[in-house]
C-alpha cells in the first residue's frame, strides 16, 4: 500500500518561500501516475495547488501559479512544494497527494505563516 | 473554466439514506471523471468514490456515485447512514489537468 508523509517547517515568516517535501514508500514515483499537492485553510475547503506528472509536467492552479513550483526527485522518492512570497493567507494544512485512478492522500501538515 | 457546486450541510437519522450533489457550473458532467472524499473530523480525506461510481476497495457498497447529464451533477449516495459517516465530504473533478474541488458537504447523522 502506498504511503505519502509530508514534511518541512511548521512556521514560515511573510514573504519567505513555504519549502514541504512528501516522501513516497510502497510505490516507485518514476513509475507513473500524477503526484500533486492540495491545501486547507483552517475550518475551510481544500485547494488544489498544483501537481506533478512522473515525467515531469507540471499542472499549477491558475490563482498560484506565479508563486509555485513542483518538482520531483526519483533517486529519493520524493517530490517538493515551494511557494514563494508568503501571507497570512497561506496558513493552512498541506496534503501531499498520489493521484492514478484513486487518490491517495498524505496525512498533511499544518503551515502556519506568520512573524 | 467551471466550478462545482454542493450543498453546505445536510443531515439524516442513522439507517436512512442521503445524497449528496455536485452541480457543474460549465461544460458537461460526462466531461471528466468526478471524484468523491470523506474528510472525517482532525483527518485526511480518503477517496470513496472514483471515475464516477467506482469503489475502492475496502468502501463499504453503502456508498455509491452516478452522474446525470439532466442536471449536470455528479451525487453520492450513502445508504443505511451510521454514525461514523458523519463526515465532510468533496467532489472533484478536472478542468484539462487541472483539478476542481467542491466546497464541500457537512453530513450530520443524528
């Protein structure tokens, strides 16, 4: 079964770049299947950010797509979120996601920005 | 571009059914798949329906999902409710590759 484990600094100041990495066990990320992240503002509804296909594409949302980058790295299973230019508005649970037919989900990890 | 509209609540008695819809704004239904997730309290979201109607394993079949052209909506039905499926629950879908979520539906079994 697949296992996707978020990870990186709970509390980013203003305007840094939020950097979270989501380590990917029982499935190999080069194998295929898109790799994505999606987040939740406290008490509100989830946010697709962007994803990641095993080639390589990248999919960003239209709102963010500015301030992201997705990027994968197959030698350790894993692949990355940077967002850049931070607010307040960018606190929320980050969930790193394995999409093929079904989508498995990480556990997610709350990112507050604040200073 | 469209959006995906549910319902902010709902809430049924245990044993009953309830539906859940998920209405799209533009273009059609059939377009894409639709995706259903249960977020349970403090929880991640699990997938309990996809490509539509299908169920991975381990979903109980009191959960099942169709689409209607008619109505350009996606629903989830929850048969026989118990109280572990008071939950929130999310459609999605996609635009080309990108992915749209619903708001998402509080269901309250009381």
């Amino acid at each position: 079964q697949v296992q996707l484990q978020e990870s990186g600094p709970g509390l980013v100041k203003p305007s840094e770049t939020l950097s979270l990495t989501c380590a990917v066990s029982g499935y190999s990320i080069s194998s295929g299947y898109y790799w994505g992240w999606i987040r939740q503002p406290p008490g509100k509804g989830l946010e697709w950010i962007g994803s990641i296909y095993h080639s390589g594409s990248t999919y960003y949302n239209p709102s963010l797509k500015s301030r992201v980058t997705i990027s994968v790295d197959t030698s350790k299973n894993q692949f990355s979120l940077k967002l850049s230019s931070v607010t307040a508005a960018d606190t929320a649970v980050y969930y790193c996601a394995m999409s093929g037919a079904i989508t498995y989900w990480g556990q997610g990890t709350l990112v507050t920005v604040s200073s | 571009n469209f959006m995906l509209t549910q319902p902010h609540s709902v809430s049924e008695s245990p044993g009953k059914t309830v539906t859940i819809s998920c209405t799209r704004s533009s273009g059609s239904i059939a377009s894409n798949y639709v995706q259903w997730y249960q977020q349970r309290p403090g929880s991640s979201p699990t997938t309990v329906i996809y490509e539509d109607n299908q169920r991975p394993s381990g979903v109980p079949d009191r959960f099942s999902g169709s689409i209607d052209s008619s109505s350009n909506s996606a629903s989830l039905t929850i048969s026989g409710l118990k109280t572990e499926d008071e939950a929130d629950y999310y459609c999605q879908s996609y635009d080309s590759s990108n992915w749209v979520f619903g708001g998402g539906t509080k269901l309250t079994v009381l």
